[in-house]
C-alpha cells in the first residue's frame, strides 16, 4: 500500500514538473509600443454640402504621407477619412495603411474629433482605435492606436489642409 501512494506521488509529481516546463517554454505575448511622426497630406477631397445649418458639410477624402518611427523604421501612411463638419469642427472616422519597406504592412481604424483651437491656431484632432489587421512581420498584429493631429492650413490649389501627427501604437504579434 505504501509504495502505491509513492508511486501515485511520484506520477503526480512528474506531471506537474513536466507541465511546468512546458509552460514556461511558451513565451507569452508582450505588449510593445512604437512612437512614430508623420507628415500626411490630402490627396483627395469630396465635399458635400448639408443643409440643416450654416457651414454643415461632409468631407471623404485620402491622404498619404510618410510616417516615421521612433526605431528608425519608415513606413507609407495612405488613409482615407470621413469628416462630418460644421466650420470645420466635428468627428471623423478613417483607416489608413502603413507600408513598410519591407512590404509588411500595419491598419488602423480610427474615430476623431476636430477641436476648437483660439482663432489664428491651427485645429487640433484626437484620434483612437484599433489595430485591424497586418501582413508580412505583422501577420495576426492586435493593439490600439492614438493619434494627435495639428491641421496646416491648405495652399493654393491643395485640396484640404496638410497634417502633422504623433502616433503611439501598442501591440502584441502572435508567439512564433
């Protein structure tokens, strides 16, 4: 009987060894984050009129631009944007692409607001979302983005105002 219970603890012990050593081989996924800038300008604007009040539009538009990170990487930024404005102010939703050198490639989806800014200033955008998707390095890329915006007023001819952003991306890639 005694060396049954020893070898019932002896299985049991060897399992929970063996158990533990897996486990602790698995890496577990760790949250990175990534600083970039970003100089974007507009490539594109359709600008439809509302007629509920004074200066009420809607704006779709593209932008693309370089992107560029805090570890020296750069990417290609093109995105594409809905703006619902009055005098410029309101929310905006977007996607946009990174492209990497490399051909990997990162998306977000975005919501926003413009802010009112004292007059002279340039209006200020505060965006947050998701990481949807990535291919290439960042195949199964999961996180969250936020994004500071300052809007540059347009030049002659430019089809919407140049932007300037600071953007923090947080992610985990799925253990290889």
């Amino acid at each position: 009987m005694a060396t049954r219970k020893w070898f019932i603890g002896l299985a049991i012990t060897t399992i929970l060894v063996i158990g533990t050593v897996l486990l602790s081989s698995v890496s577990g996924a760790r949250a990175e984050t990534l600083n970039s800038k970003s100089f974007i300008h507009m490539t594109k604007a359709q600008v439809i009129p509302i007629a509920d009040v004074e200066g009420h539009v809607m704006i779709m538009s593209e932008r693309e631009g370089a992107i560029v990170f805090e570890n020296e990487e750069w990417a290609w930024h093109k995105g594409v944007y809905i703006h619902d404005a009055v005098k410029g102010l309101g929310p905006l939703d977007g996607y946009a692409s990174y492209t990497f050198l490399d051909g990997s490639t990162i998306t977000t989806h975005t919501k926003g607001k413009t802010e009112a800014t004292a007059q002279g200033v340039s209006p200020l955008v505060k965006w947050a979302g998701e990481i949807v998707s990535g291919t290439g390095r960042f195949q199964g890329i999961k996180g969250t983005v936020t994004i500071s915006t300052k809007l540059l007023p347009a030049e002659k001819g430019e089809p919407g105002p140049k932007a300037f952003s600071e953007t923090t991306l947080v992610y985990t890639l799925p253990g290889k």
